[in-house]
C-alpha cells in the first residue's frame, strides 16, 4: 500500500515538473516563434567600389559624369530597380541624414543637379539617390557605423606571410580590373557585376574575417583612433583586427535592422562598399526576420 502511494507521489511530482518545464519552454520560444512566423523581410546587397576613388582626374574612362558612364549607370539602376525595393539604405552615417535628406529633397524637385556636389560622384547618389526618384521614394537612408581601420595595421607575427600573400592576390585583382577601368575595356555595369560575384565576395570575406585568425603573437603598426589598443591582445593580434571589422558590421546591421523597423519596409536594397557584404550577409542569413536576395540574377539580367 506504502509503495502504491509513493507513486503515486513521485508520478504526480514528475508530471507537475513536466508541466513547469513545458510552460517555461513556451515562454521562451513564443517570441522566436512569432518571429519566425511573421512574413521576412527581404534584403538585397549591392555590393559597390567608391566611384570617388574610382575617379582620375583627366581620364574620362574613369569619371561617372561622362555619357558614357551615365548610361552603365542607368544600366545598373534599371537593373536594380526590377527588384522593386521599398527601401533604399546607402553608406552614409544615420548622424549624416539631415544632410542626406535635404540633398534628397532638391534633387527629387530637380533642383539639385549631382555634378555640382563636391562628392556628386559617390554611389549613394549616382545609385541610391537615382533609383530612389524613379521608385517614387521619398527617402533614402545612410546605415552606415564609425569604426574599421586599415588592413596594412596588420603586418606582422607568426603566420603573417599568409595574410600578406593573401592580400597582395586580391590586390592584383582588384588593380586589374581598375587598369581596364581606366584602360576603357571594362565597363561600369561589367565592373560592379564582377564585385558581386559570390567568387568575389567571398575572397574579400575570407581575406578579412578570417585569414587574419591565423596571425598571432604580433602588435599592429600605426594603428588609427578607431583601434583601442588598450584591449588588444598581442596573442590574437590577427582575431583582434577581425573584431575591429566585425563590430563596425555589427553595428551597421543594428542600423539596418532599425530603419527596417522605423520604415515598415517588406523589400530593402543596400548599397554599400563590397568589403561589407559577406560579413553582413553572414549576420542575415541567421535573422530569421529576413530573406537574403541575390543580387546577381538582377544585374545580369537584361
């Protein structure tokens, strides 16, 4: 009889636990869940070059004011433009948007011609500004974050020979595509193809978030402002200039995601500097409030 009780006991005690445990779990999950459940947002990078650095003074091949390039750059717009974004987010920082909205705004009453801009030249505009007039949006947003630095700081300790062999590959590449650029053989719309490229992405990516792991037991060389090097840990010197590139990204997804939030965008394009792309596609592909969108399939398509 004592024994038939104890169960009893013991199984009423197991299913009261079970209970707890199944509520407890329900509660933590119900956010994630509603989360996931609600439709995800879509997000497209574009990944870009600077056009301001780009530029050569005295060689046409190379200036985003010619005829020539305004038509590639019309060529790209289009292309995006099939996409149908309802939110253009461009690398500008959020401190810059009262610049940025009133450029926006003269230049959606075509009061504002982007030739007389010291920077007309910049993507944000030549890109972000024109296929936001064709959309009919009233803004464009900067996401851009303070942070980075330069990769050269990283130039010495154990392994450094595979970063800098690395490095000077990409380089080379990147300093054969600006000859034909400024050569005439290679077109802007071919060029910013080429920079989207999973290929392309992914040699920056692994050139900068993760080769770098493989360096230790350095320091960095004439490290700017934006590296505190107070916290550096010479032991990890390269995984420490990862974090360098990984905060800023970081923080540039915060922005994203809350402009996404202010602007109750569905469809969101950003254009941004190519070196950004795969660290942040990497960051999206795990926020299961949002669709990552090819690129490539738009700008190859005709």
């Amino acid at each position: 009889m004592y024994l038939g009780k104890y169960r009893e006991i013991t199984n009423r005690i197991a299913t009261s636990m079970c209970l707890r445990v199944i509520i407890l779990l329900t509660g933590l999950l119900f956010p994630f869940s509603l989360l996931a459940q609600s439709t995800p947002a879509q997000i497209m990078f574009v990944g870009c070059d600077h056009l301001q650095q780009v530029y050569r003074k005295g060689n046409p091949n190379t200036d985003a004011f010619t005829p020539r390039w305004q038509q590639e750059l019309a060529e790209v717009v289009n292309r995006i433009k099939a996409y149908k974004p309802d939110l253009i987010l461009v690398e500008r920082l959020p401190a810059d948007q009262p610049a940025l909205d009133s450029l926006y705004t003269l230049f959606l009453n075509n009061k504002l011609a982007l030739a007389d801009l010291p920077d007309g030249r910049a993507e944000e505009y030549q890109l972000g500004f024109t296929l936001g007039k064709q959309l009919g949006l009233k803004k464009i947003v900067g996401v851009n974050a303070p942070g980075g630095t330069s990769q050269s700081i990283l130039s010495n300790g154990h392994n450094i020979e595979l970063y800098l062999q690395e490095n000077a590959r990409l380089r080379a590449l990147v300093t054969e595509k600006y000859t034909q650029i400024q050569a005439g053989s290679l077109s802007f719309s071919n060029y910013i193809r080429f920079l989207n490229q999973p290929e392309t992405v992914q040699k920056v990516y692994h050139l900068r978030y993760m080769t770098p792991a493989r360096v230790t037991n350095g320091h960095f060389t004439n490290p700017d402002k934006m590296v505190d090097t107070a916290f550096v840990n010479p032991a990890y010197i390269g995984a420490e200039l990862i974090s360098v590139f990984k905060n800023r990204d970081y923080k540039i997804y915060s922005n994203i995601v809350t402009a996404q939030l202010a602007q109750q965008a569905k469809k969101i394009v950003v254009i941004i500097g190519v070196a950004h792309i795969g660290s942040l596609q990497s960051i999206f592909r795990d926020d299961p409030a949002y669709k990552l969108v090819e690129s490539v399939p738009y700008l190859n398509h005709k």
